[in-house]
C-alpha cells in the first residue's frame, strides 16, 4: 500500500473531531475474479454529465472497435523499424560511394522493464507479426481518441464555471 494513502487514512481516524474513516481496499470496489467485474458502458451513466447523441454515439462506436481487436487477436507494442547497415569490413560494398548497405534488416524496438529491447525479425516473423503490430497501433489510435472525446465532454460540463 502507498505510504501517503497510509498516513491519509491515518489523519482522519475517527478519534479526531469531525472525521470520518474511509475504508478503501487496493481494488476500489472492482473484482478481483476474472469474468465477475461488470463493464462499465462506455457512455456516461451520470446525470450531471451529458454527452450528445452523436459523443454517445462516437463512444459506443470506438468500444465496439475495440472489444473487435480484443476478440481478433493479439497486440504487440513497439516500433518497427527496416534498417539498412554497414559492416566492419573496410573493402565491402558497403563503404563504397555509393555504398551498397546490408539489409534490409527488421527491427522491433520496445520498453521492457524500463530499458530498451531490440529483436531482429527474419522476413517470416515480420509477416506473422505485423497484424499484432498494426492491432496495437489501432487499440493506441482509439484509446486517444477516446481520451479526447471524454476531454471534450468534460470541458463543455456547466459545472466548470462556477
């Protein structure tokens, strides 16, 4: 558990004049057995926050996309790279003028655990691979785009402006 949410829970203990405890587990109220957690809908429930038809519409539209992703297949993140090099020879081809580089070479660039990891992939792999690839980039598309729909509907809430 966070030290801060420790030591806020421990300044309103109910000794204190005024203050009431707040129970709050890791999960905040989500399940923890898979399959048990209800889905939110993706459009707001709240009566003070009114998106249009037509945000409903869009928010419907991008969770729809997104649950097909999540049922055709995987996602891989990263970046894909065809890289063209020189080697450590001097009389090769590479350093003439105009050089002739090796490759081209795949390279898949990603965070894992904090540092960067590079793969080469061979010509098969990158078939097999490059409709993961281009999931992952879509599921990034539409989760920004999510994003700036709900930013939008929470700048026009009248509630701002008092």
């Amino acid at each position: 558990m966070n030290r801060r949410f420790v030591r806020s829970v421990r300044r309103a203990a109910p000794d204190r004049p005024g203050a009431q405890r707040v129970n709050r587990s890791a999960t905040d109220g989500c399940s923890s057995t898979p399959g048990t957690a209800s889905r939110p809908s993706p459009v707001a429930d709240n009566e003070s926050v009114s998106p249009t038809p037509a945000q409903q519409a869009r928010a419907s539209a991008i969770a729809a996309e997104i649950a097909a992703l999540a049922t055709a297949g995987f996602a891989l993140p990263g970046t894909l790279a065809d890289r063209m090099t020189r080697c450590g020879r001097p009389n090769c081809g590479c350093h003439a003028d105009p050089p002739r580089l090796h490759g081209p070479y795949h390279q898949w660039t990603r965070k894992k655990g904090g540092k960067t990891a590079t793969r080469i992939l061979s010509d098969d792999q990158l078939a097999d691979y490059q409709p993961w690839f281009d999931n992952h980039r879509r599921l990034r598309q539409l989760i920004t785009e999510l994003e700036a729909l709900s930013l939008e509907i929470a700048d026009a809430d009248p509630r701002w402006n008092r």
